[in-house]
C-alpha cells in the first residue's frame, strides 16, 4: 500500500512563494513517477506539473511554466513543488500522485496516476 502525505499548504499573499512537500511510503520510491495536481472549488482536478522516476524529465502545465518547480530526492521518498510569483488563481487544494512506473514520459493526466495523497489547501490573498 502505497500512502501520500502532502505538506505545506498555507495563506499566502500574491507575489509570494511557498513550498509544498510529499512524503512517499514506499519501499521502491525510485520508480514512482510523481506529480501535482490542484483542484479549486467548483472546478476538475487539473494538472500542474509532473517529474519522473529518476527526475531527468519534468513537465508543466502552461500557466505554471517559470513560475513553478517540480523536484524529487529519491533517497529521502519525496517530492516537492516549489511555487513563485503566486496569483490568488492559484488558490486550491494541492494533491500529490504517483504510479508505479520507469519511463523518460512525464505522466500529464490524472488517470495515469494510480495513488492520491489527501491533499494540501494552498489559499493565495489578492
């Protein structure tokens, strides 16, 4: 059994940075893919960026390129995603994912996803 326990959600002003963290108990985190998904209240769950197992290919969606880092310590079982210049769009629930799989493609969708953690509330103030 895979569980996901994600960290690090907080009030925030725009313009400000937070860094939210995933922690993996797995024996076999290394060939996980990882990724971050958000949900906001009234809208689908929707992609933010994704890592794979090694952490050579990374993948973000478009509003968050530039602004949002995806990172993984393979050694320590986590995943992290660190977040610059936030807009109160931004506000949602930040959910952490993960699938048992070694490829060079960064899962996007969030069916190839097999494992969900229970989320973390990110609000961004205007």
């Amino acid at each position: 059994q895979v569980q996901l326990v994600e960290s690090g959600g907080r009030l925030v002003q725009a313009g400000g940075s937070l860094g939210l963290s995933c922690a993996a108990s797995v024996r076999t985190f290394s060939t996980y893919a990882m990724g971050w998904f958000r949900q906001a209240p009234g809208k689908e769950r929707e992609f933010v960026a994704g890592i794979n197992w090694s952490g050579s290919r990374t993948y973000y969606a478009d509003s968050m390129k530039g602004r949002f880092t995806i990172s993984r310590d393979n050694a320590k079982n986590m995943v992290y995603l660190q977040m610059n210049s936030l807009k109160p769009e931004d506000t949602a629930v930040y959910y952490c994912a993960g699938k048992n799989r070694i490829s060079m493609v960064v899962a996007v969708t969030s069916i190839d996803y097999d494992y969900w953690g229970q989320g973390t509330q990110v609000t961004v103030s205007s």
